[in-house]
C-alpha cells in the first residue's frame, strides 16, 4: 500500500504520481453515467466519451458544464463530434456521413463521465490517454508510459484533491528555491515541469510543459511554435507578423537579444503542473502571458 500524501509531502505527491493518476483514472471511470444531451456539473475537470465497446475521447477543462456544452451537439465547432465522424467514416464503412447523421448516433450510442479536478487534470488527461487508451485523442499520446494498474486505492486520489492548496503552495516554493541561469546556459532536463523567464528579477512569462528541455529550445529558436516569442515579439518591439505566426529576420534577432539578457528558472513536476503554472501566473501577472491556461 503506498503511503496516503499528507500535509507537506509535495515530493511524495510527485513519486507516487502513477499510483495517483490510476486511482484518479479509476475514479473517472466509475463515476456515474450520463447520456448525450444530460448537463454536466460545473468547474474545472475531466470528462470521458465511450461506447460499449471502446473510449473514445478524453479532456481536461477549466468549466465542464460550458465544454460539454460545446461538443454535445450536431456542430462542426465540436472538436469531439468532428472526430467521431471522422473516425465512423473510416472504419464503420459511412463514407458520406454528417455531423447531423454522427449526433443521431452518439445520442444512442456515447455516454461520458465526468469529476471535478483541482490538481492534476492535465496529467489525468495525459494518463487516460495512453492507459485507457482513447481512440479519438490525436495529440499527448506520448506524453506519459502506460502503467495501468489492476488494483488501486481511490483514497490516494481523494486525498491529493482535499490538499490541492496546501500541495500547490509547497510546491510554489520549491520553484522558487530553484536555482536560475541565465537563457544560453540553461539545460532543462527532459522531463515535465513548469518554468519561469526572469527578467529585472521579476517573472515575465510562466509555463508549463510535457518537455522541459523541448519547450526551451522551441523558445529559443521557433517563433511559429513559441507564445513567449510571439508575445515579445509583439508586446515589447510592436512588431507584426509578416507570415503566418512568423516576425522579420530583424525581429527575430531582437527576441533573441532580449531572451539572452533573462534568466531561466525550471522545476521538473509529475504532477500538478498546469494548476501551479495557473496560480503563479495569476499571482505575479507576467506581461508576456496573455493566453489563459485551459
């Protein structure tokens, strides 16, 4: 039995992060069942679509009641519904359905499920992903190993959300005691995390990723890809793209100057990682943060 996370075990949490995540996978999947067209409860969570047969799509969101919404119904703006069709038409021989025609079938056949997450929804996601797996999800599946477990103890999961505030200001200061350096020698490691760009000591732009290491070298060289590169870019040289999501040469050099003159603070995190990037950035307001986390 591993031990329940208690008061001040931020590390613990981190260790045991699987057993955590299959117990809180467990507990999506043992949620009660709802059909296509029943409102969700609200706030933030994770839902499931399946079938008798199969999963089919998971996700994490800041308002389940207003997500839901969204994919339950015949629209082209539901990511899920668009999905679903997609994946009828290639291996249930309906060639020329619709989204009206896929919504007919998923009010007799797709169920969800759905819990409130205050920690963790972003690494449940990744988890429910590779270990279910959901055959509709096109993005994160090799964000986590599969290491799905016959047995679990839904306590740990219960008792990870009862401490959400108390997990996340342990871990808010085990950032902070971090050592940073500055941008050209920085070595993330490869593993997920959180991470803060430091500017006149002061945090000027706060992210979370599934690469640390990745996400560093997309901010260093790939404006395309890169939200703290765009937000510079335009934010601090009033520069606009002259491509898609792409600046001059000129700009780009710029960013690049300003990038070397901050420093870089990261902070390798298993579990937890996109509430505690939410309540830094809602904390110190960085300038180059201007996206909402989802």
């Amino acid at each position: 039995m591993v031990e329940e996370v208690k008061e001040g075990k931020w590390e613990e949490c981190q260790s045991n992060s699987d057993q955590i995540l299959a117990a809180g996978l467990e507990t999506l999947l043992t949620a009660d069942l709802n059909t296509i067209g029943e409102a969700a409860q609200s706030g933030t969570g994770i839902y499931l679509f399946y079938t008798d047969e199969e999963y089919l799509y998971i996700r994490k969101t800041l308002d389940l009641r207003k997500r839901l919404a969204q994919h339950l119904r015949p629209s082209e703006k539901s990511v899920f519904m668009k999905n679903y069709r997609d994946y009828l038409q290639g291996t249930q021989t309906l060639p020329g359905i619709d989204i009206e025609e896929t919504f007919t079938i998923a009010q007799k056949n797709v169920y969800y499920d759905a819990i409130s997450v205050s920690f963790g929804r972003k690494e449940l996601e990744e988890y429910g992903i590779i270990n279910l797996p959901a055959v509709l999800n096109r993005f994160q599946i090799k964000a986590r190993r599969y290491t799905r477990r016959k047995e679990v103890d839904l306590e740990l999961w219960s008792e990870c959300q009862r401490m959400t505030e108390t997990l996340l200001c342990e871990g808010g200061q085990i950032l902070f005691a971090q050592s940073s350096n500055f941008w050209s020698d920085t070595q993330p490691p490869n593993l997920p995390g959180i991470y803060l760009v430091i500017n006149e000591e002061e945090p000027v732009y706060i992210g979370e990723t599934t690469n640390l290491f990745e996400r560093y070298k997309t901010h260093s060289t790939d404006t395309y890809f890169s939200a703290l590169r765009k937000n510079v870019g335009r934010t601090l040289f009033n520069a606009e793209f002259i491509k898609p999501k792409r600046f001059a040469a000129n700009v780009d050099r710029q960013i690049d100057v300003f990038l070397s003159e901050c420093t870089y603070q990261f902070f390798a995190v298993q579990l937890g990682r996109r509430e505690l990037e939410e309540i830094l950035i809602n904390k110190f307001q960085p300038k180059f943060n201007r996206k909402t986390s989802t």
